[in-house]
C-alpha cells in the first residue's frame, strides 16, 4: 500500500515538507510506502475551462498535474499539504488541485481516504483546511482526521520541529491513514464490495 503526499509550497524543504516527513515516518513505521510530490516552483495554470479533458481523459496542458495524475491512479490514498496565503491554500496548489480533480472526474480517487495538512506561522489555517477538504467530499473520498485540525505553526522549519503539538497531530494523522487502509483491505479481502454506483444527475436552478 502508498500514500502519495503532495508539497503545495514553493519551498521544497520547508515548513509544509517537514510536516509531512513526521506523517511519511511514521506511516512507514506501519508498514506502508509514502511517496512525496512537490508541485515545485514552475507556473500552474488554473484550469480555462476548455472542455477538453472530456475527451482526451486528461487535462490538455502539459504539466506536473497529469504527472501526478498518473502517480495517482496507483495509489491508495493521498494526503496534500499547503501553507496558508491569506488564510488559503496557495495558488499553484489550488490551480493544480482544481485540474486535477476536474480532469480526473472520480477516475483515480474513489472511495481512496485522504488527509489535509497545512503550515502556518500563525493565522489563517482553518479556513485553508476548509478549503483543501471540499475536493475530498466532491470526490466521494473518505477524509482522514487526526486528534486536532491538521495544522501545524512555524516561520522555518526549525520552529516547526518545536510545535510538539503539531508534530503530534501529524503522526496521529499517520497512524489513522495506516488503519484506514488496513481495515479497507480487509474488507476487500472478506468480500465487501464498494457501493453500488449511479450514474450522476446534474439539474440547475434556472427554468
């Protein structure tokens, strides 16, 4: 079993990175693989809402987001980390989280768990923990939660290493995902099936 984490910030080894380091350990210590994902600093379009990922099964522009995509396809859950900008997830996250999840269309992950966790010097995580777990819902993926919000504080890394609290949170965070995923595969194995699917159905509020 992989969790796939995705670094949100520009910083490839910053305060976002050294969170989810405490959640990649310890979910190793429990036996599954954790792959990190930067996005890295290169621009991101946000989607232009140009249709054709209906068509061709992927987003039409050619960056890390298809990239990750493929990665995705093979995981069995995710867990996307961010600082906080103006008590949000960052742009470049955001753009890529909003063409991926569109493009992807409930392909990749259905009915996979998955986790928010997002870095702050002080204020504003909330809101960009708010904002991250509306792609999870809209997916049908089960959110993972620990024993607080999953946030942690600090302006580098070294101060996030001294938010003990924080840290906490995060392996909490890891041990919830493996057990998630152990009793998921046991389910399976016992012969529980996913729930029956239904086709979706779109109406608006204009007659």
């Amino acid at each position: 079993m992989k969790i796939l984490l995705v670094n949100g910030s520009p910083h490839e080894k910053g305060c976002t990175y050294t969170a989810l380091q405490e959640i990649a350990k310890t979910l190793e210590a429990e036996g599954i693989a954790a792959e990190l994902f930067h996005i890295g600093t290169e621009p991101i379009s946000g989607c232009t809402a140009c249709g054709a990922c209906r068509e061709l099964g992927k987003c039409i522009i050619p960056d890390c987001v298809n990239d990750f995509r493929e990665l995705a396809k093979d995981a069995d859950g995710f867990i996307f980390g961010s600082p906080v900008h103006y008590a949000a997830a960052s742009g470049a996250l955001t753009s890529f989280m909003d063409r991926l999840f569109y493009s992807d269309r409930g392909q990749s992950f259905y009915l996979k768990p998955a986790a928010a966790v997002v870095s702050a010097r002080r204020g504003g995580t909330t809101a960009a923990f708010d904002q991250l777990n509306k792609y999870f819902t809209i997916a049908q993926m089960p959110i993972i939660s620990s024993n607080y919000w999953n946030m942690i504080h600090g302006n580098t890394p070294e101060q996030v290493m001294q938010d003990v609290e924080g840290l906490q949170i995060m392996r909490v965070l890891g041990r919830n995902m493996a057990w998630f995923l152990k009793c998921k595969e046991a389910g399976l194995k016992a012969g529980i099936q996913f729930p029956e699917r239904e086709a979706n159905i779109s109406t608006n509020f204009i007659r």
